[in-house]
C-alpha cells in the first residue's frame, strides 16, 4: 500500500516566502550565512547554527530569496535546517518581529503507549514506551519496552519486525548489551528468557515537533535481575532519536544517539562478543536470501560481510508490491568504539535456510569493553531509510556529511 503525504510542506514554504518578502522590504537588521563544505555534497545534509543577539527576536532565512524551513531548539539559541545540494552555499538572516504560525511539519505524537515520528500524516518511526507482551503461551519474560517498531519506508513499507517465533526476544530496532559481567557473575541483558537482564523504558526527557526534525529522548534502564535481593539497575541510558525531513518523497534521515553510564561500584565489563550494544535490527520477514541484499563501504556482500568492519553499510530487499526496492542505510559516526566498525550481519542461509535479514553495529565483537564506574560513554549513528535505489556515491556522501559536518559562518552586514 502506497501511503499520500498531505501538501502541508508546501504550504508552509508558500507562506514562509510571502512573510519574507514583507520581512526583506521592511527589516534592516540582515547577515550573511555561509554553509563551508569540505568537498561538494550530492544529499542533504541537517545543518545548525548560533543565533545572534540582533536575531533573537525572530528573523528568516533566505536563499537565492527563497525562504528555508529552519527549526530552533528549546532555548531558541540553535537554528537548524536542510542544506540541500541544489541551494546555494551562501544564505541571508532577516531579523523580523512577526511571529510565523504554522502547524508542525514533523510531528512527534503519543498513542496508546507509543511515541511516534509523523512526517506529512505518516507515522514513519515509533517508540515503544508502554510495556509489549509475549504471544499467548510464551513466557512473560519476553515482554519489553524501550524499543523502535515499526519503522516504515517513506511510502509505507514496514521494515522491522518483533517477536519472531524463532527469537521472541527481538524487538525491532534496539541495543541490549548481550555477555556482560557485574564483578564474576554473567548478565545478559539481550536474551530476555534466560531470566538474566532486560532494558526497559523509564520516562521521556524531552520531545520535540517542528518543520525541520522531530525527535525524543527518552531514559531507559538497563536492569540486572540476578542480584539475590531486588534487581537494580545496572546502566544509565539517554537514547536520543531524531528524524529529519529530506524534503523528498522517497527517503528521509533517523539520527540516533546513545548516552550511557554505570551507577555500579565496580562498573561493568562488556565481554567480546558476536552480539551486543551498538545498534541492531531485526528486519521484515518478506525479506529471505532471494530478496535481500547487502554492500558496505568496503565492497562486501551479503556472503562476506559478517565480522567485518565498516564504515556504512546498506541493507535493502523487495518492497511489498514486488515492483521496487527499499532499506537503510547505516552510517557509524567516526568517534565511536572501534570504528570503522564491526558488523554482524546473519549468513545467507540462516533461519533453516530462509536466509532472515538481520544486521548490527556490534562496538564489542572482538575487543571486550571495560565501563567504568558513573564515567559516561555514547554511541552514535545515523540512518537514512530509502525506498527507490540509493547508490554508492550517495552512501558515501551521506557519511562523510556526518562524519565531517559543515562549518557556519555568520557575517553581519
């Protein structure tokens, strides 16, 4: 099924241009933004920068006279927006004290225990914070909170998958560290039936909507269950989720960023290990070995990948209706553990020969990781969700605009 997007963008940008062109006829205050790229970028890429004093009050942003869609943080001290490879690299601030109204473009929503990212009506990403149990007659250890599913292809295509009968412990997009130790003693925080650990959701820190992003942060526990008294909590996380509007119908951005620590004595050990942290996904059971595929920056495929290291990967299969394709690509960011980073990507003729996709940043696969004790440490990475192709040449200028982001420069005129 095809999903429509609602005109609302369209609007906004109508009306954004009438009230700067009112703006330029009638503001004096103006400056100069140069975006400095290292080498020319073929995508869009999220840019931000530090608002003056002379534009505290409100100003807007304009490009060959066109008006930019920009989105300011909670202090109103950042301004972010989409530098778009087609815009020019220089942009012009009128400082104006009419105050837009518009309904947000990028919506962050709750719904019956679900936080969800909603571009133009579309619900794209969801966030699991009410607690999901197991199918009837599966253990209730298996139930969870704390987790992305379902994530849609832009034009509606579900891409995760939960609670599949050969792992009930699978939960779409999500990161439980797998063989850990708590002084001697093994918890496993990834297989939820071995009683061992689980990652649950504690409460929301933030939630953002607007015209260039919607995003959340949320705090998760990540629970020892084997003390002999009451399970404690074992890592501190703050998982930030963030969804960019690309302006285009076929693909859009998903940020995500991992902050965590251990309020534990001794801290806790992560142990090498083919599974754990990171970021994992289980992806849509359509997808088998006929129908999948996977390339990373260094040429590997679906048969050669796992254990290797990467700085992107791409991992695609059929759509729903047969007649195209779509998928994610994974982008590391350069200062995480380990990169370009290890992967674990199941072999072609897992699952009894079906060949199930499921893939992995895994930071511990062959080096264990030692947290120290309430010192913090983060994980970082970034998506783009396509449906369509996307090229090498597009993966590749993707990372580097998140490995290497564009400097900003403002001039007062």
């Amino acid at each position: 099924m095809v999903l429509k997007r609602s005109p609302s963008i369209n609007s906004i940008a109508i009306l954004l241009s009438l009230i700067a062109s009112s703006c330029k006829m009638e503001s004096t205050e103006t400056a100069k933004l140069s975006v400095l790229l290292k080498d020319s970028i073929p995508v869009a890429i999220p840019v931000e920068f530090k608002v003056n004093e002379g534009f505290s009050n409100g100003f807007t942003l304009l490009n060959n006279e066109k008006a930019i869609p920009f989105q300011l943080d909670s202090s109103s001290t950042t301004a972010h927006f989409m530098h778009h490879p087609g815009n020019a690299a220089g942009y012009t601030l009128v400082a104006t004290d009419i105050v837009i109204k518009t309904s947000p473009h990028v919506v962050a929503a709750k719904k019956d225990g679900t936080l969800q990212l909603v571009s133009d009506t579309i619900p794209l990403v969801s966030y699991r914070y009410g607690m999901t149990h197991p199918p009837k007659g599966i253990d209730s250890l298996y139930r969870k909170s704390g987790y992305i599913h379902p994530i849609l292809s832009p034009k509606g295509d579900t891409l995760t998958r939960i609670q599949p009968p050969d792992h009930y412990h699978h939960y779409g997009l999500w990161a439980p560290w797998t063989h850990t130790r708590i002084d001697t003693t093994l918890v496993d925080f990834w297989n939820l039936g071995q009683g061992m650990g689980t990652v649950l959701f504690k409460e929301f820190k933030t939630i953002k909507s607007g015209n260039v992003f919607s995003s959340f942060t949320a705090a998760q526990e990540h629970i020892d269950l084997k003390t002999p008294e009451a399970p404690r909590v074992a890592i501190n996380e703050n998982l930030k989720v963030t969804l960019w509007s690309l302006g285009r119908d076929d693909r859009y951005m998903l940020d995500y960023e991992s902050a965590f620590n251990s309020p534990l004595k001794d801290g806790i050990l992560f142990e090498a290990y083919r599974y754990g942290g990171g970021l994992g996904l289980r992806f849509t059971e359509r997808w088998k070995a006929d129908n999948s595929f996977v390339l990373t920056a260094e040429g590997k495929d679906r048969r050669t990948a796992d254990g290797s290291n990467a700085r992107w990967c791409i991992v695609g299969g059929a759509s729903s209706d047969g007649k195209g394709t779509n998928g994610i690509l994974f982008l590391s960011h350069p200062e995480n553990r380990m990169h370009p980073e290890p992967m674990r990507i199941w072999p072609i003729d897992a699952n009894n020969g079906r060949g199930d996709m499921f893939f992995e940043f895994c930071p511990i696969r062959h080096k264990e990781w030692k947290i120290a004790p309430n010192q913090d440490y983060s994980l970082n990475y970034r998506m783009v969700v396509f449906d369509g192709e996307l090229t090498v040449e597009e993966a590749e200028a993707y990372w580097q605009a998140y490995a290497h982001p564009p400097e900003v420069k403002i001039i007062s005129n």
